[in-house]
C-alpha cells in the first residue's frame, strides 16, 4: 500500500510519521511519501491533505496539477483525509474569506466551511472530543476552520461547541483539528482501513 502525503506546504512529516505508525499497528506493509510534484498522488492508494495555510496550498496543488490526481482518486473511491487547512481544500462551500481570498477549492465534501472559526482568543488550544468509530481523542485545534453545515451524504463524527469539526462522506474524511500531533494514530489506522473495508 502506498499514502501520499501533499507536501507542498504544512505540517507534513507528522502525517508522513502517524501514518507509518499506523500501517505498523495494523500490520500493513507499505510506504509512506510526501510529495509535491504531479504524479505520485495517481499511483498511490489514499491521499492525505495536511493542515498549514489553505491559500497557499490551494495555489500550489492547482499550479502543479495535483488537485486534478486527488479528484481523481477520490471518485475512484479510494481514501482522502484533510485536515485542517485539508479539509477547507476538500470543502464544497466556502465562507467569505475563502471567497475573498479567491481561494480554489477541490469540492469534495458537501459541507459548507468556515475558516478560522474560534477567533482570535483562542488560535491554538486542545480538547476531548467523543468522535464517532473512534471513541473519546484528544483533538488538538491550531486556527481551526469549522463546519457550519452538512449536505445530506455527509456523516457527521464530531461536534465541538455549535460547530461541526469532523466529517465523513463515504471514502473522504474532513477534520477540523490535528490528529497528526498527538501520539494516537487510531484515526490514521481508521483512514487506511478505509483503503480496505
Ligand atoms: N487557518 C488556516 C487556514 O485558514 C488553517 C490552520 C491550520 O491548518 N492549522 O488556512
């Protein structure tokens, strides 16, 4: 099995390392690449968006041609998790400043985002959530983004305050937070078995 990791920009290598922690786990033999240039993501079995700056790394996934091989091995079925500044990349609606900043969007999730969404007082700061599959996890959020709204496909696995900030839609998962900077690699392990159900 192979992941890619979209390294254009981010927190790339903690996925690169939970993420070969979890193949581990689960006794999967594969590799692990991040990657930033067109044509790693369409010979990989499941991709992962990492958080960092959504503009940014929308820029640079549509100059280089990678938005296109996530489209397309997203409706091929197989799995996509963003997080973060991943799961704006992977949102259908975007706020007033995705607009604003005339930030593309991949529009896989039907879900309607909004970037930024606890403000300034609370930039960074670390949370137990109950998330569906998966059990109680330590969520750690970084100027989180927010789903304000679902469309009908979408299954929603977490809420924290009024927002949404964990998503399924079949092969696609949308995380507000960091699973990557905490030591617990069960929603990585998740998003592969997702690769082989
Ligand atoms: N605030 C960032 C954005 O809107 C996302 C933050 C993150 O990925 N940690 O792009």
């Amino acid at each position: 099995m192979r992941v890619a990791v979209v390294g254009v920009q981010g927190a790339v290598e903690e996925h690169v390392i939970a993420t070969k922690k979890a193949m581990k786990n689960l006794g999967i033999d594969g590799e692990v690449v991040a990657t930033r240039r067109h044509g790693v993501v369409s010979k990989s079995d499941a991709v992962i968006i990492p958080g960092g700056e959504s503009t940014t790394i929308s820029k640079l996934i549509f100059r280089d041609s990678i938005a296109s091989e996530i489209i397309e091995l997203a409706e091929s079925g197989k799995p996509v998790m963003g997080t973060c500044a991943g799961l704006i990349l992977l949102s259908k609606h975007g706020d007033e400043q995705v607009e604003k900043t005339k930030t593309k969007l991949l529009g896989l999730l039907d879900v309607w985002i909004k970037r930024n969404a606890f403000g300034r007082q609370r930039e960074s700061f670390q949370v137990k959530l109950n998330v569906k599959h998966i059990g109680e996890f330590d969520a750690v959020f970084i100027r989180a983004p927010a789903i304000t709204k679902v469309g009908e496909r979408v299954e929603v696995l977490a809420t924290f305050e009024d927002y949404i900030v964990a998503v399924q839609q079949d092969n696609i998962l949308g995380l507000a937070f960091h699973p990557e900077l905490t030591d617990d690699t069960r929603i990585h392990e998740y998003f592969l078995k997702l690769a082989n159900p």
